[in-house]
C-alpha cells in the first residue's frame, strides 16, 4: 500500500497531509520530525520548502517554476543562498545574497530561515525520499494549465479543491484539524503536495529541472510535480 505525506508550513509549525489507499487524512505538529513520525512508515515525503540551498547563483527550480505557474509567480521566491540565511540579521542577510548572486534578500524569504534550515537538517537522517514540490506548479499540472485566480480567494480556494478531489485528493470535512492554527491554503498547498508525491512514488512525476541541480550542500535541487 502507497503512503505519501505532502507537507506545508503553517503558524503551528507543520501541517501533513496523508494519502493513502484508503483515503486521506491530515496531522498539525510543531516540527517536521514528530509531524512525519506521526505517519511512518511512508513512501515519499513532499514538502513547500526549498531542497539545496544554492551558492551563487539563483536556482533553476525557482525560474522554471515561475514559468510554470505564470500569472501567479509571485508565489515563488528566489531562494537565498545558504550564506545569506546564516547571516544574524536581515540587512547582513541582503548584503550577502547581493554580493553572491546580485539580487538582494526580501524580509519574508528571510523569515523562513528557521524553517528552512530544520528541514535542511532533518533531511540529512530521514530514511524515506523527500522531494521539494511547489503547489502552485502541481495546480497548474493537475488543471493543464496555469491557475489564474489566487486561492485566497473563495474562487481559488474551491477550484483547487475540486482539482484535488478529482485526482483522489479529498480534502473534506474538518480532517482533525478543528481549533487548530491551519489556514485553508495551508491544508490545500499540503494536499497538492501529496498529489505530487504519489506521483513520484508511481514513477511518473517529473522535476524541474531534470536533472537536478547539485550545490555545495549535496542536496538534488528540484521541484517536483
């Protein structure tokens, strides 16, 4: 039996969302650890988080990404170099990421740093594959084209929900999820997360790029769909 975890970010800390033969179900924990040992064993984890931080250079994943998805690419950021993130403040963080790639660092990328880097780590001993995906690309990918209409609004929120459904995706009902800090792009970017990792655990997904990129820190750098 199949089991995919697709995971977002949330005020909580994380948020999953389980696919399984059987159906779907989702979990809220304060670290990705005790988030993804709540569902072991699985097959692949997918997570909206950046997988191989670059050094000098802008990532592939994130300009293909941006094409993807076209009106709403904004939805991607560029992500910083490991350097950068290491930096104790966001004006050192802006001076760094300029110096190494010539573009400089915005407040939110930088708020993500804490994020980012317990993923980092918490990759190095995961025993199950863990790939980077990015919603909005397994949005367009499921739709067969680029969604145009954020999913902040009631519109967008339902159209993606519709999508999920149709590939097996069911997000309905409250999920467990009642009373907890878990917004409704939360659970829907986790549960397209989770569509694109059955389909690498299927072996028809691809990435972006394909090959991935290889940094400095080892990490295969690509988004998944």
């Amino acid at each position: 039996m199949t089991r995919v975890l697709g995971v977002d970010a949330c005020k909580a800390g994380w948020v999953g969302v389980l696919r399984t033969a059987t159906g779907v179900t989702a979990f809220v924990a304060p670290t990705i650890d005790l988030l993804v040992k709540q569902f072991d064993p699985l097959d692949v984890v997918a997570i909206d988080m950046p997988i191989g931080l670059p050094d000098t250079a802008p990532r592939q994943a994130d300009l293909l990404a941006r094409a993807a998805i076209g009106r709403l690419s904004s939805s991607v950021f560029t992500t910083p170099v490991r350097a950068a993130l290491q930096a104790p403040t966001h004006s050192e963080a802006v001076l760094i990421n300029r110096e190494l790639t010539g573009q400089g660092l915005s407040i939110q990328a930088y708020g993500l740093r804490a994020k980012l880097f317990e993923v980092d780590e918490w990759i190095g001993r995961a025993t199950t594959r863990v790939v980077e995906v990015h919603p909005e690309v397994s949005f367009a990918y499921l739709a067969g084209a680029p969604l145009t209409v954020r999913k902040s609004t009631w519109a967008g929120a339902e159209r993606r929900r519709a999508l999920l459904a149709a590939a097996g995706i069911s997000l309905a009902g409250e999920l467990g999820l009642a009373g907890l800090a878990v917004g409704v792009d939360d659970v829907l970017d986790a549960g397209a997360a989770a569509w694109s990792a059955l389909r690498v655990a299927q072996g028809e997904a691809v990435s972006l790029p394909n090959p991935p990129e290889v940094f400095a820190d080892g990490r295969p750098a690509a988004i998944w769909v």
